[in-house]
C-alpha cells in the first residue's frame, strides 16, 4: 500500500474517533444507553479491523495469522461473556 | 570437536558454558535438572506434612507452617517442577525430532531458562521473608491479599512476583517454539507426520500462549492489589470492615473465573508432554505404529480446544447459575470423550504390538493406568450433584494426584528413555525396573486411601478419628514413594561414568530422528540440512542446498533465509557466502551461527532483584527500595546489551513451514507474541467487565465515578495514537523509498506522539487524584474504589505498554538518523506490529473508559 492509501484509512480513524465522541455530547448516552452503547462499540471494532486489516498489513499476509489474531480474541471473548453470564 | 565448530562456546566440563549457552541440547539439559531440584524441593515439603498428618492436628508444623507447606508444595510441583521436566525434553527433543538445528531465537530460550531459574529462587527466597504465601496453591480471593495475609505478607507478594516470571518465561517459550515448529521444520514434514512427541508439545504451547496470558492478568492485578493498593480481590477498602461485600461484590469470584480459565487448561498443559512421551514409549517398545494415530491427533487437538471451555466445573460450589453449571458440567463430559479414545489407542497399540518392558515402557504403562483411575474419578467431580458432596474433600485430593502425578510418572519414563541419547551412556535396567515397583507400590499406598477417606476436608490438619488408618498409610506410601526416586537419581548419577556406551539408537524400533544422530548429537544437529523430500530422512549438502536456492528463489535463502539476530533487528545474508571448503551442514549464512550469550543470564539476574525488592517497596524500606531500582536499571541495561549484541541465528535454507509459509520467522514471532497479549488485555478488559456486571453496569457510573471524570483527555489520546500510527506507516513508507530524513522525521513524529500521549495521562490522573468533591473529599486514586482500581490499572497496563513502544522508538530514530532500514522496512514493520496493537487496545479502552 502506498501513502495515499494509509492516508484514507487514517481519515477514516480519525472521523469515526470522533462520531463516537459525538454519541456522547449529543447525549445519546443518557438517553438511549444501550443503542449508544452498541453504536459506539461497532465503531471501535471497525476501526480496530481497519488498523488490523491495513496498518498491519493482516490482508496481505496468508490467512493463518488473522486466524492466529482471532484465536486469542475469541479466547478472551470467551472468558468475559461467559464468566460475565454466570453471575446475572 | 575442534573450536572453530563450537563457535565460541567453551567445553561441556566449563561451568563457564552453562551460563553462556544457548543451544538448546545444553538448555534441555540445565532445565532437566532445575526441575529435579524442585521436585525434590516440593517432595521435601510433602513428606514434611504428610508426617503432620500421621495423625490429626498440627502438632509438627504449627498451622501456620502447615498452611505455607501444603499450599507452596502444590505451586513449586505445578509450576517449578512438572512442565519445566516435560521442557527439558521439548528443548533438547523438539529441534532434533524436526529437523531444526536449534529453536528459533535461542537467546530467547535461554531467557526463558534463567527467568525460570531465577523465579525459583525468588520462591524460595519468600520462606525468609517472615512466612511464604500460605493460603492454597489456587490462591482464592479474598485471602490471596494482604489484609487477609499474617503479618507484612512480603512473602506472598515475593510469591506472586515469582510466578509473574515465571509466566514470563513460559510466554517467551511458548512463542519460540511456536515459530520453530512453523518455520524449520524438515522438508517433507508435514505438521500432522511430525512425532507425536513434537506434536503434544505444540499442542501444549498452543494452550500456554493463551492460557498464561491469562494467568500473567491474574497476578498483575493481584501482585498490583498488594503493591500499588488496587482492590480488585478485596471487599472492604476503608482497613476497618472486611466482611462485607457490597462494595465489590465480584471480587472473589473474579479470582475464581481467572484463575481456572488458566487452571484447566493448565492440567492438560501438564498432561500433554507426558502423553506424548507414553505415545512414544508404546510404539518403540511395541514396535508399532500407534494405532488409529490420526484419531489420536484429532482427539488431542479437540481436546486443547476444548480446554479453554470447561473452567467452571471448579466452581460449581460458588455462587454462579444453575443454567452455566448445566453448560460446564456437558462440556467436562464432552472432554472426557477424546480421551476415552486416546486411552484405547495406546492400549491396542500394545495389544498388537509384541512388548518388551523396559524401564521406559513399564512408567509408560503405569501412567496409562494410573490415569484411567484418576480420569474415571475426575468424571464423578463433573457432574454437578457428585462433586457438591465431593467438592472440598480428599476425594479431590486424590482425584488430580492419580492424573497429575501420572503424568510425572510418564515422564520419568521419558526421562529414561532419552537418557541414553542425552549422556550416551546406558542407565541400569535392572535398577530401573526396581525403580519402578517401589514407585508404583509407593504412589497407590500413598494416594488410594485418599479415595477411602474422601471425607477427609482437603487442606485442613483436623480430621476424624476413624479415619487415622489410612493417612498413616498414606504417609507411609509417601516415604516410600520418596525413597523411590532415590534409586533414580543413585541410576543415573552412577550410570554418568559406569554405563555402557549406548550407541546411536539403543532402542530398537525407534524410528523418530533423534536417534539417526550420535549420542549425545554434535552443537548443530544433523551432517546437512535435513530432509525427507523422498520419504524417509536424509541431509542435503552444501551444493545441494545452493543448487535448490538459487534458482527459483521462493523460499530461499535470497529471500528470507538468514536474516535477523533474535531479538535484535534484521540483517541480510546471501547465499552467496557459502564456501563449498566449509564442512557440509554449514550452508548459506549457517556459518556464523552464534550459540553463545551472557546476556540472558544478567537480564533474568536483574529481574529476581527487581522483583525481590518489589515485594518490599510498600514497607518504604530503603533497602527493597534500592534493590527495586538497581535490578529495574540492571535489566534495562542488559536488554539493551542483548539488543546490540551480534548474534547469528539463521533461518534454514529450506523447511517446511505450512501454515506460515511467507511469514518471515521475527514477524512470526512477533505476532504469537502479540496473540498472547490479546489475551492479557481481554482478561484485564474481561475482568473490568465482570466486577462492572457484579457491581450493577448502570449503577456503576453514577455511584462510583466522579463528575471530573470526562471525555476529552480521552478523546484527545485517542488522536494521538492514531496519528502516530500512521506515521509509522509512513516511516515504512519512506524507508522503502530510501528516504533517510523521511524515515527519521516519522519516527520522531511516533515518538513525540506517544510522549504527548504519556504526558496527557499524567496530567489527567493528577487531577483526579487531587479532586476535592462531596462524593470524593479525599481524591480519586487507586484505592479509592472499584471502578478508580480498574480505570488505574487497566490504562496504566496500556502506558506501561506506550512507554515500551517509546523506549523502541526512540532507538530505531536513533538508529535510522544513522541511515538503517533504507531500503528494508521489516525491523519497523515488525515495531509497527506491536504499536498498532498498542493503538487498537486504546481504541477499546477509551470507549469503555471514558464514554459507556
Ligand atoms: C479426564 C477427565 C477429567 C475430568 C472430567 C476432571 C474433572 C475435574 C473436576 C470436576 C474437578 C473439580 C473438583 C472440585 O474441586 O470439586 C477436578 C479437579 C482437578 N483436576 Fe481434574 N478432571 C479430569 C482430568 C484431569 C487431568 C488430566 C488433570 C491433570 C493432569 C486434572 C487435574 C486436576 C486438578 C489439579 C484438580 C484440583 C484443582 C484444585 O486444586 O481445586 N484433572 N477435575
Ligand atoms: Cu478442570
């Protein structure tokens, strides 16, 4: 990828950083918590993909690593759902 | 050996070398015998108590002493001593079983050796420190913190310090062998035909990358609740009341959840080596392949899955819900189910095959059956209404002692089955199958009248009366269990200098290729670069290797063969300089291969005296003060010494490396590495979550955090990642391009980014430190609550990660202002990886943090 290309995706961070500020000025937070709470969290793991995908180049190595990167998510993920689910 | 061949390394006979050494043979060996001193360390302790408990009351130890002995003889056995034994034979059998000339970053497998060494003696340290940590080697919350410690509790923080290190290590092992197993093995090598030995220790390195990690949480945060005065385990945070709980009432739980999402993977971690040792054992003392064998692989890889998904059947006494223990308890049957099938595969290998019962087989067959005891009663603790009645008893007790101290017995069977190859000396057989009887009289006289007396509460010193008989028993078995191992040490020390030679391959039908080698095998391996392109094992010569590397290039040495000194930054080698004079296995950038390095050592030097006045520092003794500081300096400095030190290990010119074929090994490492940290912050993140949940997820905000708490710091950090992210990018960008001022000005960028980030963060918590409000009078700290201890801790984890970043980056601009990386963008590529990782983390925490 050249510098063009890293540039776009760093615009792109940079706005949805700032959308999810937005969510909480515009008071989303105290309204509607939960629909705040599920914008602001899908923002994050685009941008966290984005940052995967492009500035670590995940796209263009072979699918082992990505599967490699979901192992330990879905580790940890594991962890917090069901650990958090024992006690409600 | 002439010294020109030894590169460096002084003679077996030098103590010099065994502190330099980082060739893996030599490591295998220093770990064999590190874990034997633990294990008679532990042994020491058991019997200490075993003899408190001939009969009720302690009377010996005083309860005190009994409380630090059981519960320091459960942590030196399970960690100290069982899987740093199976190590031993991963280091010195992995390479040779895969046709590698060493691991893949050997400095780095000996870090992990001293950081292990050195943890130990922090452990042992503790005793002296007014008592050790005395409350279960499961270390359940709340009595796991000081406030609930005797004493100052310096010797459990010293405690909990040494197993951070200790998981430090297996995390740097784990990510070695990793890429080894990725990245050299023999041409023609498939995963799936590699022995089965290699491929239980992959599979149980896969488990340590993740489970540790989460363990390496667990301690942070507990070693932080004793150090920095976060209440993560504790109820009660004002030091007057400590029963109740309404304050944090998800702290024990938490300890619970973390620890046993480690915990059950962990006994697989410890059983794995020692079914592959036994798979190994019946197939060369049967003389047949193991029957079924691609089934036994199927099953050992559904069972390391499945492994991270079973935890809570150690909980279902606490407070968690029916509908989860329903789920727990199917999936611990569902376990037991691959292991069923593991168990029949050995026992009609050796029904089929025609046995010869020498020392190795006989442990091999008593581990067999000494686990389908321990699994039939481990399957009864399963099942929820069972283990209410068993949960808490002796039952339990002799439940994971028939399973672990099985896989112990497998892998002294190991240790007798490669003890020819690793001294080339023959052991007694006679004395060995004595060994074995007295062991195997020992062990059951000594663990099955624990199943009687099950009722017998577990980790207590009172018990019935009636029940005198059989822990007298007991203690007997356990004498004479000790004084079995004697006759394995007098075997093998003797044997040094009396047994016969043993030849290349003493054990006929062995067929792995450690034995195609002298006994013991010379510093690099094999006479060529191996391969068994046409079916069976043979080495390719200089030419061979040129003739098949230079032209296509592909996976060659042109490409990515002999590039980076572990640990350091890449440097490219050519095929070209291999001399067709130089003997036949030192091809292409091999030449130069480096097994020597004293830095490893002094890292892991600093680090014990770091750590030993770490637990200390919260007393404002002047002493553990400097210790901290001059071992935090010590370890800086020989980092920095290893990373400037020229050091050679070259990739093989030609291996087998699905799945990572094209990815080039520091890169590969890199992302193991990054994979296990994913876990780390999961369980910070994960643990955030779970005392938010338990506390009430909307009260949370309201109650405990303060109105001063706000956005924009937040906000603000979050450009700042983001923008140097992307200068990192362009740093890569401009080194590609040969651009020397762009290179260095992104990197600056990075790093003044990352300062403004740090100093932001500083200025933040110093406000809210210092804030005078009706709800906070006294400030919002660490200590102050729940939410301020998680908001603490899981950023500062996240700065203490910037600030590494920052130390890198600040050397690679220095670096680049002197003109590297021009034309080779890969060491800041690799950099890249880590802080883009660094960046996604914040991209979570700010949210969670600051906004929800
Ligand atoms: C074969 C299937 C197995 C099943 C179904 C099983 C099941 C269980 C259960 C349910 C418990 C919790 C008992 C309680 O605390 O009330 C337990 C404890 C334990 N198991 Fe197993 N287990 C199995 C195999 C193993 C293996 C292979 C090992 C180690 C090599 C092992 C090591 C342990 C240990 C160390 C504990 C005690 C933990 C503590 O200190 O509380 N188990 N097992
Ligand atoms: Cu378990």
């Amino acid at each position: 990828m050249d510098w063009k290309g890293y540039t776009v995706i760093y615009v792109v961070l940079f706005v949805f950083a700032t959308a999810q500020a937005v969510v909480e000025f515009a008071g989303l937070v105290d309204s509607a918590y939960w629909v705040a709470f599920g914008v602001i969290m899908v923002l994050s793991v685009v941008k966290a993909v984005g940052v995967a995908a492009y500035y670590q180049h995940l796209r263009w190595e072979p699918r082992s690593v990505t599967y490699l990167v979901l192992g330990g998510t879905v580790a940890a993920l594991a962890l917090t759902a069901a650990a958090a689910y024992s006690i409600v | 050996m002439s010294d020109a061949h030894d590169h460096g390394l002084p003679p077996k006979s030098s103590v010099s070398r065994w502190f330099l050494t980082t060739n893996h043979k030599d490591i295998g060996v220093l770990y064999l015998i590190t874990a034997l001193f633990f294990l008679v360390f532990g042994g020491l302790l058991a019997l200490l108590f075993r003899l408190e408990l001939i009969t009720p009351g302690a009377d010996l130890l005083g309860s005190l002493g009994y409380n630090q002995a059981v519960s320091t003889h459960g942590l030196l056995m399970v960690f100290w001593f069982i899987s740093p034994f199976a190590f031993g034979f991963a280091n010195y059998v992995v390479p040779l079983q895969i046709g590698a000339d060493d691991l893949a970053f050997p400095r780095l497998n000996a870090l992990s050796y001293w950081l292990y060494l050195f943890s130990g003696v922090l452990m042992g340290v503790s005793f002296f420190q007014g008592t050790t940590f005395a409350g279960g080697w499961t270390m359940y919350a709340p009595l796991n913190t000081p406030a609930y410690i005797p004493g100052e509790g310096l010797g459990a923080t010293s405690v909990v310090l040494a197993l951070i290190m200790f998981t430090a290590a297996v995390t740097l092992g784990s990510v070695n062998f990793l890429t080894t197993m990725y990245r050299m093995r023999a041409e023609g090598l498939r995963m799936r035909d590699i022995p089965i030995f290699s491929l239980s220790i992959n599979l149980t390195v896969w488990m340590m990358l993740f489970a540790f990690a989460a363990l390496l949480a667990a301690l942070m945060i507990l070693a932080s609740d004793h150090i920095l005065g976060t209440t993560y385990f504790q109820f009660a945070n004002d030091g007057s009341t400590l029963a109740t709980d309404a304050d944090n009432p998800g702290a024990s739980l938490l300890w619970a959840h973390l620890f046993w999402f480690f915990g059950h993977p962990e006994v697989y971690i410890v059983f794995f080596p020692a079914l592959g040792v036994m798979a190994e054992c019946f197939q060369t003392f049967t003389g047949r392949r193991l029957v079924g064998r691609k089934w036994f692989i199927i099953s050992m890889v559904l069972v390391a899955i499945q492994s991270f998904v079973v935890w809570m059947h150690h909980m279902f006494l606490t407070g968690i819900n029916l509908p989860i223990k329903t789920i727990f308890m199917a999936t611990t049957i569902g376990i037991s189910l691959p292991f069923d099938l593991m168990v029949f595969s050995l026992i009609y290998t050796m029904a089929k095959g025609r046995v010869r019962f020498t020392t190795p087989f006989l442990f091999s067959l008593g581990a067999l059956i000494l686990f389908i005891v321990g699994g039939i009663t481990g399957v009864f603790l399963g099942a929820i209404v069972l283990d209410y009645q068993f949960r808490g008893t002796y039952w339990v007790v002799a439940h994971f002692h028939y399973v672990m101290v099985s896989g112990a017995t497998a892998l002294f069977g190991g240790l007798y089955y490669w003890y020819p190859k690793i001294t080339g000396k023959m052991y007694d057989e006679t004395l060995g199958k004595i060994h074995f009887a007295v062991y195997f009289v020992g062990f059951n006289l000594l663990y099955f009248p624990m199943f009687v007396a099950w009722e017998t509460p577990r980790r207590v010193f009172e018990y019935s009366r009636d029940l005198q008989i059989w822990h007298s028993m007991a203690t007997v078995g356990g004498f004479i269990l000790g004084a079995s191992m004697l006759i394995m040490f007098y075997n093998l020390f003797v044997s040094l200098w009396r047994g016969e030679d043993a030849g290349d391959n003493p054990w006929d039908y062995a067929t792995t290729a450690e034995w195609a080698v002298s006994s013991p095998p010379p510093l690099e391996n094999f006479p060529g670069v191996p391969t068994y392109a046409d079916g069976s094992l043979s080495f390719m010569d200089d030419a061979e290797v040129a003739r098949r590397t230079s032209g296509s290039g592909g996976s060659g040495v042109a490409a990515d063969g002999g590039t980076a000194a572990d640990g350091g930054t890449a440097s490219v080698t050519t095929a070209a300089t291999a001399t067709p004079a130089s003997p036949a296995h030192e091809t292409a950038g091999e030449e130069h291969a480096s097994h020597a390095s004293f830095w490893p050592f002094l890292v892991s030097l600093g680090g014990f005296v770091a750590f030993l006045g770490l637990s200390g520092v919260r007393t404002g003794s002047v002493v553990y003060v400097s210790m901290a500081a001059v071992g935090g300096l010590a370890t800086f400095g020989a980092l920095f010494g290893m990373t400037r030190e020229p050091f050679h290990a070259p990739e093989m010119p030609i291996a087998e490396r699905w799945p990572f074929d094209s990815v080039e090994k520091m890169k590969l490492g890199m992302w193991t590495f990054l994979a296990s940290d994913i876990v780390l912050f999961g369980a910070f993140i994960g643990s955030y979550a779970f005392v938010r949940v338990a506390y009430g997820w909307s009260e949370w905000h309201h109650d405990l955090i303060p109105a001063e708490h706000v956005t924009m710091p937040g906000l603000i950090n979050t450009y700042l990642l983001l923008t140097s992210s992307f200068l990192v990018v362009l740093a890569m960008v401009a080194a590609e391009r040969e651009s020397k001022k762009g290179t260095t000005a992104a990197l600056a960028g990075t790093f003044a980014l990352g300062v403004g980030f740090l100093v932001n963060k500083g200025l933040e918590w110093q406000h809210l430190f210092h804030i005078h409000t009706e709800m906070f009078p006294n400030g919002w700290n660490l200590s102050t609550n729940i939410a301020s201890s998680t908001f603490y801790l899981t950023t500062g984890l996240h700065g203490a990660h910037v600030t590494i970043g920052l130390v890198i980056c600040a050397y690679m601009t220095y670096r680049a202002w002197n003109g590297a990386y021009q034309g080779d963008d890969r060491a800041i590529e690799y950099f890249g990886l880590y802080w883009h990782f660094v960046d996604i983390v914040w991209l979570f925490l700010f949210p969670l943090f600051y906004i929800l």
